[in-house]
C-alpha cells in the first residue's frame, strides 16, 4: 500500500525507545529521500509500515506536524539514537548477550568488533559481512539467513542501505527464528566503525546534518538533498491539500 505521511504511525520521541515491547520487533527510520523512494517502490513502503517507524529527519518531524499527520513526532530520532540506546541497554541488564552486525565489509565489521570490545565489554559481538552484489542470490539469502539464526542474537542490526536493508529484512522475516529488535541502520555502521564522519554537533542542532554531508560529498549527494528535497516539499503540498 503507498506510504501517506499523514496515515503513517512514526515514534514521538527518544523516551519512547524505552516503551517498545520485547520480542521479536522491526526498527526502520524514515527521511525525505525514503519517503520519496517509498512512493516509487511498493515493497519498501510497506517494509517501511511493517514495524515501528523513527523520524530519523527534522523534514520529517516538521512535515508531520504541517500537514496535520495523526503521528506529530517531537523531536528527530536518528539511527545513531537508536543504536545508541539499545546498545546501552542491553549492557545494562548485566547479562550475557549476543549482538550480531549483518552487513557492510569486512574491513568495516572489523572495525566496529574492535570499538565494541571496549564500549561494551559486556556484549559478545558477532558479524556477518554478505556479498557485495545488489542482488543476492537464493544460496545467499539462505548463508545470512542460516548465520543469523544460528547466533540467536539479543539485538540485531542490519547494514546495507536503504532500501536494500528494509527490503531483505521485511522480506525475510519469517524466516528469521529470532526474539530480538532487528534495526536497519546502514549508515551507523560507517558512524560507529569511524570509517565515515557525522555532521558535527552544531551542524545536528541546527538540523544541517544533511547539509553538512551535501558538502562533505556534493557528486553523490546533490541529487538527493536537491533534487529530493524539492520533490519532498512539493509532495507534502499534495498531502496537505
């Protein structure tokens, strides 16, 4: 079904990570570019509106708030926020915990194996780095699938980009005999494995993150933040009115 802002239920606020229910749950965020990708792309819409939803935005949090929607997000959660809080959160239960990294490279993974050992040296870390290909295969799908469910994680986090990762996850998710937040946060493992920098703090304040990358990488991003973000405006003019 097409993604509607004004129909979509989205997470209000940071304090809220800490009411979502146990078990099994999908985590995915959502942009202007995922909005507009969305409106293009059946599967990933509904990948979108199969779990929970963060505005990992400030576009997102005003639109919401301009065209009425009946989810009025207060403040921006991004993908950092989350991995954040459900990191610390499992270590803080003091036991024995599983987290598994499923996605990006070798190199990458290593990386952040290396900072978790010292952040978080309660938590056994496990990492799963698949084929760099855009589209797996049969055999492929079943080897990711196979090693998640063989590591039984705590948490899960999912690292491909959007809208791959929402796809395979919303796509796969029976098959995956888990008990645990599965989040699809590609960037964060860039962030968190310091191979790629995030705007800095006054940059985030003042919601320029997407500025500061649009300067940091104009070839790759100028399309996106451009281009997107006048689609974006002028598709919340056709939802409001």
């Amino acid at each position: 079904m097409p993604l509607k802002l004004k129909e979509t239920d989205i997470l209000g606020s940071r304090a809220e990570l800490a009411t979502l229910p146990e078990g099994k749950l999908m985590i995915n965020t959502i942009n202007a570019h995922s909005y507009n990708v969305a409106q293009k792309d059946a599967v990933f819409a509904s990948a979108l509106q199969a779990g929970v939803l963060i505005p990992d935005g400030a576009s997102i949090v005003k639109a919401c708030r301009w065209i009425g929607a009946k989810s009025r997000p207060q403040e921006r959660i991004a993908g950092w926020d989350l991995f954040s809080f459900e990191m610390s959160r499992l270590a803080s239960t003091g036991r024995e915990a599983t987290v598994m990294f499923m996605g990006s490279s070798e190199r990458v993974l290593s990386l952040i194996r290396e900072r978790a050992r010292h952040d978080y040296p309660s938590l056994r870390v496990v990492t799963y780095s698949p084929p760099y290909k855009p589209e797996f295969t049969d055999e492929d799908n079943l080897a990711i699938i196979s090693a998640i469910n063989q590591a039984d994680p705590d948490l899960l986090w999912i690292g491909m980009t959007a809208p791959k990762q929402e796809k395979w996850v919303y796509t796969h998710w029976p098959e995956l005999q888990i008990r645990c937040h599965v989040g699809a946060i590609g960037a964060v493992f860039d962030f968190y494995a310091g191979t790629a920098r995030r705007a800095p703090q006054w940059w985030q304040d003042h919601s320029l993150e997407w500025l500061y990358r649009l300067a940091i990488e104009p070839r790759r991003m100028w399309r996106r933040y451009l281009l997107g973000n006048t689609e974006f405006l002028l598709r919340m003019l056709k939802e409001r009115f």
